[in-house]
C-alpha cells in the first residue's frame, strides 16, 4: 500500500488523477472512466510540478540534509523566498554542489528538497552567516543562495 500512496503522490503533484481499485474486478477501467464510484479516488493538485521540481520532488536520491531555524522555514514555507546561510542550523551528510538534499525543520520534520550550490563542507562554514560574508569565508561566491528557490521544492 505504501508504493502505492507514494505513486498517488506523484501522479497528483504532476497534474493527474488517480485511482486505486481492484484489478480483478471485471472491467473495472471501463467502470472507473465511465463514472462510477470505484476504489479510493486521488484528485490532481491545484498546483501542477514542472519537469525540474517533479524531478527534484521524485526522481533522485537525497545525499544529505540541511537544518533550518524557524526564520528559515517560515521564508521557505510560508513566503516561498530561497535557503539562505544566515537560516542554517547544521548539515548531515557529505553531499557536494548539485546534490540533491532535504531540508529539514528544527524538530527533524521534512519541509523540502532541493539542490544545493555549496557542498556539505562549504555549508558547515557558512551556515548561520549572511550571504554577504560568504566570499570572505570561502575566498570565492558563486551564488548568495544554498538553495535556490527554483531548484527547491516543499514537501516530502
């Protein structure tokens, strides 16, 4: 039941309905398109994933995590703005530019996933600074963002 709750998820955040009934039940497709109330019905999202964030929400393996203070979570969640370092509590895992990482709430909740613009190691010298402190830390910034907010998706 599990995989298929998680495929409900996925079909749902890409725009699509979705059914889970009975297959041994005689015609049940014809049945389900036809109307009738068949199996646990899952209607789509409201809001439909892009290619990139359904790749990002779906179709890879996180490498690590990020923790993120209260601040954090509520630009992320609530005013949809990208993780900056100041926002940064800690980092698990060794993940380096582009992998794929969950970002995690102070109590270990799942809020997002994302791809990240600085490593695992990077981030354990930035975290908790201001973008503006980045270059003088690290001698280099390519971005003022760990995780853009489009290459950041909410939930779990």
């Amino acid at each position: 039941m599990r995989t298929k709750i998680e495929a409900a998820k996925i079909a749902t955040r890409s725009g699509v309905r979705m059914v889970i009934a009975n297959a041994s039940r005689p015609n049940v497709i014809v049945d389900i398109v036809a109307g009738e109330s068949i199996g646990t019905k899952f209607l789509s999202s409201a809001t439909k994933l892009n290619h990139k964030k359904r790749w990002i929400a779906f179709g890879n393996r996180v490498q690590g995590s990020i923790m993120v203070n209260d601040g954090a979570r509520k630009m992320l969640v609530e005013r949809g703005k990208s993780l900056l370092p100041a926002g940064i509590l800690s980092s698990d895992g060794k993940f380096d530019v582009g992998d794929l990482v969950c970002v995690i709430d102070e109590s270990s909740n799942k809020i997002a996933r994302g791809l990240t613009n600085y490593s695992s190691g990077e981030i354990k010298l930035i975290k908790g600074k201001r973008s503006s402190e980045i270059e003088k830390i690290l001698g280099y910034k390519d971005f003022d963002e760990v995780i853009h907010r489009d290459n950041l998706v909410l939930g779990e």
